[in-house]
C-alpha cells in the first residue's frame, strides 16, 4: 500500500526558495550561553474583545470570527491522521513510513520517509474514519484561530487516495463549520506536467463544494503555489477558461517562488501576492526594512495596491530532499511572525499544517502535541486584534532536538541532512515562558541545570543541548508553579539523523498546580434555555456556577447534538417539534458540578410555498453549467439550498445554484428542487420541470 508522492514529494521535491526568500543583510544569532535571556516581547496589553477561558493555553483566547485578517494553514491530503484506520503499533506510518526499510527499502537511503507523524488515536469503528480524522483536523485548527486549511492540490486524478482526501476534506470542512474555508491551492510544481485544461477542470469541481473559499464579490479563490513557474499570460487565459467554460470567476492570490522578480507583473490580475518564505531566523530579520527584507516586500507590494500573504513558519528538516534550516528553538516561528505585525499583512499562510516530509507542520504530532498549534494561537489572536494577547496563566514551551546536529546516526544512511545555510547550526534547549510574576527557569537537559531569572510576560531561556532527559520548571517563592517534560530524549549516538525540533508545553502535558482551585466548584443557579427558540435562531443555556471551566452540551429530542459544545447553539432544522435542551458542566480539580436545562419545545411553522415555480435558466448541457432560479416564495426566505437530482438520484445539495454537469450525464433528466428557509419554519420545497441533459 505504498502512498501516492507526487511533485513536491517526489524525488526531484520542491524547488529550493533560497534566490527567492534569502535576504542580503545579516541578522544576529543569539549567543550560546548557559541562561541567557532573549527578549521577545513587550508589556502586557488587554486583547480587543471578550474572551473565554482558555486553561491548554497562557490567554484567554477572544472570539476572533470577525477579523478581516485571515489565517491559512497548508494542508497536505496525502498526510492525513491515519492512512489506515490502524493500531498505531501496526499502522501504515509505523511499519512504512518511521521504519528506516520500510516500503521495500526505498527510504533506506536517508533513514526513512518520516521522522514524526500525526498524534495518535484509537482505531475508529465507522467506515468513516477518514472524514472523522478531517473534521478533528478541522476542529482543532479552528480552536487555535485558523480561518481555513490552504488545500495543496498535488494530484488532479480523481482515482488517487490523494484526490478523494481532498474531497473529503471539503465534505468536512462545510459538516463542522460554514465559514471554515478551504482555499485551493494548485501546486504548480507537482501539476508540471498538466495542461491548462486540466487543472481548470480538477479546480472546477472541487470549486462545487460549498467549503471552497469564495471572495467577498462572490469569485473563487486560487492560490497556486509556484505561480510563476506559469507566466501571467498563461494564467490570464487559465482564468478567462475558468470563467467562460465553468463560470467560475477567479480571485487569483498566487504564492510565488520570486516575488521581488515577478510581483509587480501578477498584481494586475491578483487580488494579492505571497510567498512561500524562508526557515531560519537570519533570513527572517524581524526588524529590517530594505526593499528586498521580508517587511521591505509586504511595503512593495501593498504599494502596488494589493494584499500581502505573510508566511509563518516553524521550521524545515527535509531527510528525503537532504536539507535543513537552523530555526533556532522558536526564535524563527517568533521572528516570522513579529513581520507579520510590523509590516501589517493582510493575510497569513502558515506552512504548514501537516507535511511530515519537511518536519514543518503544527498539526497536533506524537513529538510535539499541540505545542506549536498552541503557539499560533497566542500570535494569530495578537495578528487579529491588533493587541497581544494578556497572559493570565504560567505556561513553558519547551523545544530541543534529540540529537546534536553533526551527531552520526548508526543506521547505514548515505545521505544526510546538510545545512543550507543562514543562521548557523546550533545545539540548544529552550524554554519559552509566559509567566504572569517574575519566576525562575531551571532547564534540566541530562541533570545538568540551567537557571534563568525571568520577569513576567514573555521571554526565553537557553540552555545547552546534552544526552538525557530533558525538562524545565517555574519557581516562584520557592514553589514549583508549573513544569513539563519533553517526550524525546536526548541521543548523542542516534540510530537515524533527525534534525527536526521537538516541543512540549506545561499546559497540555506538565504539571500546573497553580491552576488548583481551594474548592470544588457548585451550581448557583440552574440552566435553562434562553432566548428565541426556532430553528434557525439562536438559543442560549444560562446557568450560573462557580470555581471552575465550563464546558456545555446541547440535546435535540433527547439526543447529544455533535458539534454543540458552546453556551449557544443555532437551532438545527432537524429539531423542529422536538424537545431542546442543554446542560453546563464546571470542572476544576477538586471535582465537577453539573446542571440540565428543562427541555424547550421547537415550535413548528408553516413552511414558505412556492408561489412561482424555479426554473431551468437555460437548456442543460455537459460541460456547461446549469442554473436555477429561486422562484418567488409566501414568506421571504432567509436563504435557499439547491438540490440536483439527474434521473431522480441527487448529485448535489449546496447553497449555489448551479452545478457543472458531467459528460456522464447526457442524456439524463436534470431536475433542480429549491429548499427555501425561513427561520422558525418547515423547509419550503419547489422544483424545476425536468429537462433532458444534452
């Protein structure tokens, strides 16, 4: 079952971005003493709005669903969760991808296909694992702040595992949340070899998934990685296909590989520019302003009136390609985002979400859980409020490598890893820290410790990488406040080369005790549902309790409600008639209180008749689009779906109303039924005279 690796993972790899991403002037590498400090932020400030509590993170992350700012994570489809749906002892990552022979030896070369891999589950029982793992994904890129995955297209055969992932990823995407986004992002080095006609069709019919990211005027948006591998008469006729063969505007926002070469020649048909970035701090200066520094390229090209997608990154250790990039800890993750906010962005492309191959990714890992996700989410919530967020719990972030870098792996690998230059190589420990005191720092690497006295906010410790175990705790008034092992210890004598930094945070996986409440929590006032209860509105489950975090469940006809874990809930269509009801849970660490709601009934209305029939705008033909109209209503709908049904059997169900038939088609009858909603009310149905397909 060896996996589909096309382009960017093949053995050529992605184009090498050093003439397009190095900067010209040094930046300063931090000096390698025991217990020096790097500052890294300033005072406290209060964030924009209301936030919840949040105890995995050092903030209390606000609502962020109205920022224009907008973040993107670079989604691989062929690294998901599980490829198997396997025993993590036994699955296709563990006996293929992290075993130096595995897949018949092909990866024996550099020591294996992988040196990390998704966090771990158990195996699901449905048949639907795969999109179960999308929608965790989804929901756990949500929770840190991220607007939407950008899905890298690096197959268009619609016979691939990789081809049905993204699909399934959009399916995904649109059952979580509606305004998560999926803006797609054809990968021009992996789509080398496909013609214009090609990718437009394979961009069409994921565009036909209401998930896929549409522009405020209603255009798709592409942005293809590597654009200017294509050059912008190409890609004026590529749009100008889209629009006329699939009626599908374009909002193109290309990622190009030399933006200071070729910026200035795709802005006239972009919406905005980017580019993929560099992974060292050296080529990151945080601060510089010539024109070719990274916040010098954001200022030309917002001069040009466009946007500017910022990347943000962690680091990059290639084994396959035989590369790397000194990251310095979290420094380059810090310093790539301090360009983000002092050259105002608009938008952010954090590479990436989940491509294991260049040990880039921030999805939640076995060697980094949720450490690097849980960072992003302190930083997007600054990006997006415009004020850094105020740190109201102690919390360590601690990183290192499991191996000095020029270390010899005892595995026979013929090729190694090689520094690719900028910020030199070094072997370091570090804790980041968010204290909300003055406090200690003592770093444990192999029981030599390293001491840093620290104020409060947001600073680093460094401490020299040794063999052992590692570990950091805050001290304050002789008290261990918080502290956390690292999952990795560290090899001087490895048996594979792995140059990637791990990551651990006291928040997630340490010990917190100063989050200890003195008592357990009580209920002060019962929960009842509150509000206007329709579907379609909003309720609301009011409950007042003390000494704790609330978490929040909803019910329909005494069923759980997926995805309903907030104090409010837009009722579902699926509740008309049936009882609603919620119950507030409290937690701390002295035990849980918990209150039910008296159940509300969802009161049914009529639903809209049709008052003029939806009809076939023109005749449908393949190839082409077919379009309905709404017809005219009773009540006034607040919005429509469209249901697409070709010789009785639905095709699609979406909020657009018209769909690319395919040549499969011919010959069929195509019948269009409009679902109109009106809030608190059945759902209206009409449909179009049926009309053969020619």
């Amino acid at each position: 079952m060896r996996q589909e690796r096309t382009g960017r993972h093949s053995s050529v790899g992605r184009p090498t971005r050093r003439t397009a991403v190095r900067v010209t002037a040094a930046a300063v590498v931090p000096a390698l003493v025991a217990g020096l400090i790097a500052a890294v932020g300033v005072a406290n400030a209060p964030v924009a709005s209301a936030a919840v509590s949040t105890p995995w993170l050092p903030f209390d992350k606000p609502a962020l669903s109205t920022s224009s700012k907008l973040v993107f994570a670079h989604y691989l489809p062929t690294l998901p969760v599980s490829l198997d749906n396997k025993s993590a002892k036994s699955d296709y990552y563990t006996v293929n991808y992290l075993n130096p022979t595995g897949e018949g030896g092909v990866h024996k070369a550099y020591g294996g296909f992988l040196r990390d891999r998704p966090r771990t589950r158990s195996v699901l029982s449905t048949s639907a694992w795969r999109l179960v793992d999308m929608e965790t994904e989804v929901r756990q890129a949500r929770a840190a702040g991220i607007d939407g995955f950008a899905l890298d297209l690096v197959t268009i055969g619609a016979t691939t595992q990789g081809w049905k992932n993204m699909t399934t990823l959009l399916t995904a995407a649109h059952a979580v949340s509606p305004t998560f986004k999926i803006m797609l992002q054809p990968d021009m080095s992996a789509l080398a070899s496909k013609d214009s006609a090609s990718i437009a069709a394979a961009v069409a019919k994921l565009a036909a998934y209401p998930a896929a990211y549409r522009y405020a005027d209603g255009r798709l948006v592409v942005s293809p990685f590597h654009a200017d591998s294509r050059t912008v008469a190409w890609w004026r006729t590529w749009m100008a296909s889209m629009s006329s063969t699939y009626k599908l505007p374009v909002a193109l926002f290309p990622v190009l590989n030399n933006d200071q070469a070729y910026g200035a020649s795709f802005a006239p048909i972009s919406i905005g520019i980017g580019n993929w970035g560099s992974r060292n701090p050296q080529w990151n200066p945080p601060t510089a302003t010539y024109s070719t520094s990274p916040i010098g390229r954001i200022a030309k090209v917002h001069s040009l009136g466009k946007m500017w997608m910022q990347p943000v990154s962690v680091q990059d250790s290639r084994m396959r390609e035989g590369i790397y990039d000194e990251a310095a800890n979290t420094l380059n993750l810090r310093d790539t985002w301090s360009i983000a906010l002092r050259g105002k962005a608009d938008w952010v492309l954090l590479p990436t979400w989940n491509d294991y191959t260049e040990n880039s990714e921030i999805a939640p890992s076995v060697y980094h859980g949720y450490a690097f996700l849980d960072l992003m989410a302190f930083y997007i919530t600054w990006f997006k409020t415009g004020v850094r967020p105020t740190i109201v719990r102690d919390g360590v972030y601690l990183t290192h490598r499991r191996q000095p870098f020029a270390a010899k792996p005892s595995f026979p690998q013929t090729r190694l890893e090689k520094w690719r230059g900028g910020t030199a190589p070094r072997n370091t420990v570090e804790s980041l820290n968010f204290l909300v005191a003055p406090a200690v720092v003592a770093i444990n690497v192999g029981g030599v410790i390293t001491r840093c006295s620290v104020a409060a906010g947001l600073s680093a410790c460094i401490a020299p990488l040794r063999a052992g175990r590692v570990s950091v705790s805050v001290i304050r008034s002789g008290r261990t406040v918080t502290s956390v092992t690292s999952p990795a210890v560290v090899d001087t004598t490895p048996y594979t080369q792995d140059l990637q930094y791990v990551a651990a945070s006291s928040l997630r996986t340490g010990v917190h005790p100063v989050t200890t409440s003195a008592a357990a929590p009580t209920v002060l006032a019962a929960a009842k549902v509150a509000g206007t209860v329709r579907v379609g509105l909003v309720a609301r489950c009011a409950a007042s309790v003390s000494g704790g975090t609330m978490t929040y469940k909803w019910t329909v006809g005494g069923v759980l409600l997926r995805g309903a874990v907030r104090a409010t809930v837009r009722v579902p269509a699926t509740a008309y008639g049936k009882w609603l009801a919620c119950r507030a849970t409290v937690v701390n660490a002295k035990g849980s209180a918990s209150t039910l709601s008296k159940p509300v009934r969802v009161p049914v209305l009529t639903a809209p008749v049709a008052r003029t029939r939806p009809v076939l705008v023109a005749a449908p033909k393949v190839g082409a689009a077919a379009k309905a109209t709404a017809g005219t209503w009773s009540l006034k709908p607040a919005y429509y779906r469209y249901r697409f049904l070709v010789n009785g059997v639905q095709v699609a169900l979406m909020s657009r109303n018209y769909l690319v038939l395919s040549s499969s088609w011919r010959g069929r009858k195509l019948v269009v039924e409009v679902r109109a909603y009106a809030y608190g009310h059945a759902v209206g149905r009409a449909t179009t005279a049926p009309a053969v397909i020619r």
